[in-house]
C-alpha cells in the first residue's frame, strides 16, 4: 500500500520542470487557493488564515483559505495534489496527512510523487487535555485513573491516524491504558465536544486549545513538548506529570503539486520566510505556543522522510488502524 519511493522524484520535478508551466516573474498574478483539508477550528486552519492574510499583504494578491475536510484529510490533499502546478493551488499539509496517511490509507494518489514540498512553517506539541468534570490533574493520575476504567474513557482526535491520535496510541502502548478512540473531521469539531463534555480527553494544538483551556472550559494537565510552553508556563510537560521522557510534536508545512516551477517554489518560499521573520509574526508564533521554521525544500523534505519512518513504526507497533 505504501511505497517507500524518496521524496528526490517532486524535488527533481520542481527543480527540472520547464515544460508543464513556465515560472511567471510576476508571481502571484492573481489570487492563490490554499487548502486546508480539515474543518474550520482546528490548528491547521488557524495558521492557514493567519499566513493567508500576511501573504495577501505582501504580494497584494487575496490569499482564498479553502476548507476541504473529510477522509481524514485525504480529500483536500488529493485536491492540491491533482491540481495544475501553477502555484495557484496550495496545501497546507499536516504532518499526518503527508507521513502517515500514505501507510494507513490506500491513496488516489502518491503524496511523495504528486506534491511538492516548499516549507516546513511550524512545529508545535500537543496539549494534553481532559473535560473539567475528568478527576485527574496529571499524566500520572489519568494513568492510574483510566488502568481502573479500561475502556471506558472516550478521546478524541481531528483524524483516524492523525498526530493527535497516534500520539495517544503511542501513551497507550507505553503505559497498558485502554481508552476508546473517536475521530472527527478536525480539531476543532473535536475540541467542541470535549467542551460540551461528549468526549473525556483529547491531544491537541495550543493554537486553538490554549484560549480554552485559560478559560477553565478544558483543563490542560501537560504538554507533549521537552520543555514547558512559554504562553503558558504553569502547564507540565508529560515527561514532568507522569511519563519520563515522553516528548512528541506535529507540523505544518506548505505544498504545490510536484511540477510547480523552482522559481515559483522558492519565490513562496523567500514570501514565506520573510513574513517568519517579522516581529510581529514571532510574537504571535510564541503566543501559540509554536515554533516558527520556515526549512527549505531539501530541508523540508529529510523532515517527511524522518518523520514518515518514525510514525510508521508507532503504527506498526499500536496496530493502529484507520476508521
């Protein structure tokens, strides 16, 4: 199902590409579609409104944020991935969509051949989170909590296979827990239920869990990072609360087909990497509690091909499945 072809083939094709669309100087000449594939809410759509704004101010051309949810966000994936490689069809891809979609799903089509990457734009961990009425303040006591519920805690996460949930399969594996996985169409239908308290827990974003989670309408008893958030000093690590050593993070990151022409490839890139170094833009990175990047294609792409082995062997391990 999952073929282990490098991700040289989209680097080549970018890098070559004459044919298929000459690179216009005057790049963007017209507004620029991106793609988020998972609903409104969530993290990915966050960010996606946030550069779609800065973009659109630097090249004073609208910047269209397209939600295209489903499928675990293969539906929206395969979109960008099928689309002309103009420039003017993007993806902002989630780590999941791109390292491990390919291993749980059977595709349309090859994310290693059929997208481009041009830069990786953040890294963030995920906040451990439990509805208000859960009793526990910790790792260590939803462990001890959940060995004497199994199966009776439900969490949530924005996508079967996803970061948000193989995060949590990876915690099960390390620790015996048996809890009851729900998935939805993003991070934000799935932060609204743990609101509502129709899920117990949930790993998620501090992007769109943080304001959340200030307000007391979720409680956040640790963060997946190696050290503590700035935004949010008061909140342990899961390596602190409960489970030494434990540290997992996701990204998003910026596609164009494969076949975008290398000029138009690094022209979003310099775009993208001037906006990062704003200081207004690494002021409400760190408020997000997210690291900016902002990797080259080469850079971006030893990135996938890490990541992909990495998750592909929780997978592996959890005997994690699609839903």
């Amino acid at each position: 199902m999952f073929r282990r072809a490098g991700l040289a083939a989209p680097l080549l094709l970018i890098i070559g590409c004459t044919a298929a669309v000459a690179a216009d100087g005057d790049y963007p000449a017209r507004g620029v579609r991106l793609i988020v594939p998972l609903a409104p809410g969530g993290g990915n759509d966050i960010l996606s409104r946030y550069l779609a704004g800065k973009l659109g101010e630097l090249n004073g051309q609208r910047i269209i944020v397209d939600n295209r949810p489903g499928a675990a966000g293969n539906i929206g994936t395969e979109i960008v991935a099928k689309a002309a490689p103009d420039g003017y069809t993007l993806l902002m891809g989630g780590s999941a969509q791109i390292t491990t979609n390919p291993i749980l799903y059977t595709l349309p089509y090859d994310v290693q051949r059929d997208l481009a990457p041009i830069t990786l734009i953040a890294d963030f961990p995920l906040l451990v989170l439990v509805h208000p009425s859960l009793p526990v303040h910790s790792i260590r006591e939803l462990i001890a909590f959940a060995k004497a519920r199994p199966g009776k805690i439900s969490y949530g996460s924005s996508a079967s296979g996803g970061g948000t949930h193989l995060t949590v399969e990876l915690i099960k594996s390390l620790t015996g827990i048996d809890m009851v996985h729900i998935p939805y169409r993003g991070a934000g239908p799935a932060l609204a239920d743990l609101v509502a308290g129709q899920i117990s827990l949930l790993l998620n974003n501090p992007l769109s869990s943080l304001p959340f989670a200030k307000a007391g309408r979720v409680r956040a008893i640790a963060i997946t990072s190696a050290a503590r958030m700035a935004a949010a000093p008061d909140i342990p690590t899961v390596s602190e609360s409960g489970l030494p050593g434990f540290t997992a993070t996701n990204w998003l990151g910026l596609f164009a087909p494969a076949g975008t022409p290398h000029d138009i490839v690094l022209k979003i890139h310099a775009d993208v990497k001037r906006i990062l170094a704003q200081k207004e833009t690494q002021r409400w990175f760190a408020d997000q509690g997210m690291d900016a990047v902002g990797s080259t294609p080469p850079q971006f792409a030893d990135t996938i091909r890490a990541d992909t082995a990495k998750w592909g062997k929780v997978i592996r391990d959890s005997g994690a499945k699609a839903n």
